[in-house]
C-alpha cells in the first residue's frame, strides 16, 4: 500500500487549511453560494437534497485498517453513522454540516486521506481491480501503475478544467473485474508479443445519457512510456472536447465523431511528440511506488483446508471468496447487501469491524469493490470459518456474490439532486422478493444494477438486468433493460419497451427471471440466455 512522502502529506495538509478558511467565510456570508460552489467541489463537497454530501477519495479501492477505522469515526462524529460506498470504490457522507467539513479532511490527512478530485472535470480517483496483488489470473499488481497516474494526473495543471469529468481504470487480467471498457480511458496491462509488460489503451468508453464502449485505441505501449501515452490521449481531448454542451463533452463523444481511426492517428501524432520532449517520469519513481506494493508474508508450508461441515458456511465459501495466487489462501467478499438492506452501506460499527477483521485475518488490507462490497484480499483458507463467524453475527456474510441480491444501486431520489426517481426502495423490494422466494439460490450469476437517472452511477447500461429511472410528467417510472454487461465480454443493455411503477418493476424484474429459467441450458448465466433467445420471449412475458 502506498504510503505518504513528506510532499504528499504537506500538499494535503495545505489543502486542508485552505478549505478551512474558505468554508469559514462562506458560512460567515463572505462567500456567497455561487463562489463558494466551486472551491468545495474541488474538496468533494456536494450539496444535495437534505445535507452536504462528501465524497472520500480511496484510490484504487485500497485501505489500511487505519483508515477503514477513520472512516467509521467519520460516520460515528460527523454524519448519521453510516457511509456509502460507490461504484467508484471511493466512500459518501450523505448528511455533513458545513462547520464540520475541514475538520473531516483534518482527520482524513492523518490516515493519508483526502478528497481532492472526488468531483469537478478533472481526473477522478483512479479504480482497479478489487483483487489486484492477489488474483491468481493477473500478469502483474496494477496498483502501482494506478498510483503512479494518480500521482501524475493530481494537480495537473493542464488537466485540472477538461470538458468534463474523466474516469481512468487499470487492470492487468484477461478477466475484466473493474468496467474497463466502459471509462474514459481504460488500461490494461498484458504481455506484448516479447513477453513483455505493456500497456493496452481502451479510450472512450462511458455509460451516462449516450453509453459507449471503449475502442482499442494504443496497443501493446511500452510501460515506461504509458504516462506520456496518457498525456497524448489527453490532450487531444482537451483540444478539441466540447465546452460548449455539457452533454457532448465527454470523450466518447469525441472519439466517436472522429472516429477511432482519426482519433487513434492524432493520440500517436502527440505521443510521437511529448517521448521527442522527454515528459515521461523518471522509470526510478515508478521503482520507488512498486516499493510500497511488495507481497504480504504468506505462510509457507502445507495449506490447512477449511471446515465446511456448516452448510451455512460452505455456501459462503463457494459464493464469497475468489482464487488467491498464493496456496492456501482467498480473497473473501464482504458483502454490503443483506436482504432488504441499501446496497453499499455501512454502519459505523460495521466499519469498525471491518478494519478490525482486516488488520487480523488480511495483513492490514481491505478493498472497496466497485459493486459497493468490500474485499479482504489475503485470508488463509484455515481461518475462513472464524473470519465467517464474526460477518454473520454483524449482517455481513450474505452469500450473494454476484448472485441478483448483489444489486447495484446509487442513491436515487432519496439523496441526490440529480436523480428523477427512487433507487433504494426498489433494490430493497427486489432483494426481499427473491429472498422470499427463493428463486435467488437457482438463478445463478445474474447482475442487477439500478440508477436512477439517466447519469447511470448505478450502472444500469451494463446489468444483465438494468434499471433505469426517469420522471414521466412527475411521476416515477422504471425502465428495464437487459444484456449488459462490464466485464470482458462487454456489451450494453437494451430497454425492453414502456416503464413500469415502483412495484410493477419488481413483477418485471420477476417475470425476467422466470424467462430465464424456463429457458436456459445446461450451465448458461442469464447473459448466456439472453444473448441466445434474444429479446422477443422476454418481452412477450412482460408485456403480452
């Protein structure tokens, strides 16, 4: 894990003191709420239906102990105790007094913790695998390479006012575990045709109002020219992105209007010409951050097996855990969706727990999922039942993983300003359903997410089964969409016709998966199905 520098705690600590004086003069009226607005969101303070919200930066998804013990101290003193942790592997406070925010990002500093680039048309916290340095399928950890765009990428003067918002992923497997294709620009680390390290840049990807799905733009860049490679991708956007129309500023658009080819020549053009510059940071500092990465101490020695004599367990075991590359050890999910619970909550007291188990059972280790779970990444196989033990007792040990109660789901109405319809209430009344049910255990993998505006940070494009809320003339209605999907074999959902009421899409939602069932094969997910029968029967079992 990346540990501070003398500069990097300075830098942060003099952000820290001057959002204190800047919120000390809004709340004394010498800042009024139009020039106060953008010096918060620079610290990722929103302001939403009820509260301020704060938005916590945990770059690619990792935290100590420590600082999972921060956060929860955070939700304890200063919000309603409990945070949400997001689609972006980073946490929200959703009701923050104004008095309070740079005390928060105080107490944040002292675990190496920030809130910079949480929001504006920046670069925003970079996300990763949530089991890199321990998946089994992995070429190389990714996390350095994430940490060192990040540390390029922050305070960058040319980056700091893009057209829009700009969202980076890194992951070094076959195995698409973070979205990639569906970011600005997503990186995948493979081994070129020598056997060695390079870098694949995916650019212009995106869900939103208009989804897309990154074209291959750079192949195989050599490692030690993939800052500069970023560098060229970027410029070309800030050149030529549009300011004028918040909804065609992204860069998929760019990229599609151009076109991947035209795009693709004009990022080698400028990348031709920044290596001729010499920008690339020096190959030492990236020696310097994979320092900070190296492999937790495993034990060595014959693995003990785990006891599954409890089928409670063994089904946990079988659903919650992923494949280690060290014998003997998993990667165990903590799942932060129990029936009828708000996926990606926790309570304070849950939190403190988890930084507890993490110090105990991972090394010091936990990660934020981008499905709003939870990972402790290095757990010997022979502890599982104990570690499993404690998360039942506290309401984390649902065995849903992957499984259509592990929903995603944004905030919805309920917090955001944005949204036109309620999330939570919907994902709530879906996991009750199948929990009643039963059909949750038969159906397999089956990846629900719900948003509920057309922003999509509930990530509906890329469900199996996607919701979508919309306001039809002030009325909450619900789209459903099916045959998405983030990982490697990516594709976006389609709607499958009019909306549905709050319960009519819980029905829906029901019917699709009776559809499933009635006609998959042997061994098929729902995606298989899908894309086999296609849509017609699904829509005939909803809509007659």
């Amino acid at each position: 894990m990346y540990k501070y520098d003398q500069y990097d705690q300075a830098m942060v600590d003099t952000r820290v003191a001057e959002f204190r004086d800047q919120c000390q003069r809004r709340i004394d009226g010498t800042l009024t709420e139009d020039q106060f607005k953008p010096l918060r969101l620079m610290n990722g303070l929103y302001l939403q239906l009820h509260a301020y919200m704060l938005r916590v930066a945990v770059p690619y998804g990792t935290l100590s102990s420590s600082q999972m013990h921060a956060l929860a101290d955070i939700a304890d003193r200063y919000d309603k105790g409990y945070g949400h942790f997001t689609t972006r592997q980073n946490i929200q406070y959703n009701w923050i007094k104004l008095e309070d925010a740079a005390d928060i990002l105080a107490d944040l500093a002292k675990v190496e913790m920030h809130a910079i680039q949480t929001s504006g048309n920046c670069i925003r916290n970079i996300s990763s695998d949530h089991f890199a340095g321990a998946a089994a399928d992995e070429v190389v950890d990714p996390r350095p390479y994430a940490e060192l765009l990040r540390q390029w990428s922050t305070f960058h003067p040319e980056f700091s006012y893009l057209p829009r918002k700009f969202k980076f992923a890194v992951i070094a497997s076959e195995k698409d575990r973070a979205a990639m294709r569906l970011h600005d620009i997503g990186i995948n680390i493979v081994r070129d045709d020598a056997g060695e390290l390079a870098a694949d840049f995916y650019v212009g990807g995106g869900m939103g109002r208009t989804p897309m799905i990154a074209p291959l733009i750079g192949t195989a860049i050599p490692l030690d020219q993939m800052v500069t490679y970023a560098e060229a991708a970027l410029r070309v956007y800030n050149r030529y992105g549009r300011r004028d129309n918040k909804y065609k500023a992204r860069i998929k658009i760019l990229v599609h209007e151009l076109g991947a080819d035209e795009y693709r020549r004009q990022v080698a053009e400028e990348f031709a010409h920044l290596l001729g510059q010499g920008v690339e940071p020096p190959f030492a500092e990236l020696e310097r951050i994979r320092g900070f990465f190296h492999d937790p101490a495993y034990l060595g020695g014959l693995p003990v097996e785990a006891d599954r004599s409890d089928p409670d367990f063994a089904l946990w075991m079988d659903r919650n855990t992923h494949p280690h590359k060290a014998p003997g050890y998993v990667s165990a999910v903590i799942s932060l969706k129990p029936v009828g619970g708000i996926p990606g909550d926790a309570t304070a007291q849950q939190m403190y727990l988890m930084a507890d188990l993490a110090k105990e059972y991972s090394f010091d280790e936990c990660r934020v999922m981008h499905t709003q779970n939870i990972v402790l990444p290095h757990v010997e196989i022979g502890r599982l039942h104990e570690l499993w033990q404690k998360l039942d007792e506290a309401n984390l040990s649902a065995p849903n993983l992957d499984q259509i109660g592990d929903i995603i789901a944004c905030p919805g109405l309920d917090y955001c300003s944005l949204a036109n319809a309620r999330s939570i209430p919907v994902a709530q009344k879906i996991s009750e359903r199948f929990a009643a049910t039963g059909k949750g255990d038969t159906l397999g993998e089956l990846k629900l997410k719900i948003s509920g505006c057309i922003n999509a940070c509930g990530h509906h494009h890329a469900g199996h089964i996607g919701i979508l809320g919309v306001d039809r003339k002030g009325v909450e209605s619900y789209q459903l969409l099916l045959g998405g999907s983030e990982a490697e074999d990516v594709s976006l959902a389609k709607i499958t016709g009019p909306g549905f009421n709050e319960d009519g899409i819980v029905d829906a939602v029901e019917k699709v998966a009776d559809t499933y069932l009635a006609q998959r094969q042997d061994g098929e997910r729902f995606l298989d199905t899908y894309r086999r029968v296609g849509m017609d029967s699904f829509k005939e079992a909803l809509y007659g």
